[in-house]
C-alpha cells in the first residue's frame, strides 16, 4: 500500500478500502474444510468451578 500520510481522511478511506478489496480478489481464502469451533478445546462443567455457578 502506497504512503497515505499525505491524503485527506476520505481519501484515505478510499484507498485503504480499494487496497483491501484488491487482495481480497488476488488471495482468496480456502474453504474451511471442518466446521466452526470443533477444534476448540472442550471444557466439562465440573473443571470450570465458580463460573459456573
């Protein structure tokens, strides 16, 4: 990204949102290939203590 510290504050918007959009299209992320949160760690209730309570 281009030095931005001589534009306005739109223009500085604009070119930061242009940049973003322009990795976005050249690096797009991969499909997850399991399903949201079944790799975090799974706490029993009992090993919580007071929080649960």
């Amino acid at each position: 990204m281009a030095n931005t510290a001589k534009l306005t504050k739109e223009e500085r918007k604009k070119s930061k949102r242009a940049s973003r959009k322009k990795r976005k299209a050249e690096k797009p992320l991969k499909p997850r290939d399991y399903a949201r949160g079944s790799k975090k760690p799974k706490v029993k209730k009992l090993a919580r203590g007071q929080a649960k309570r």
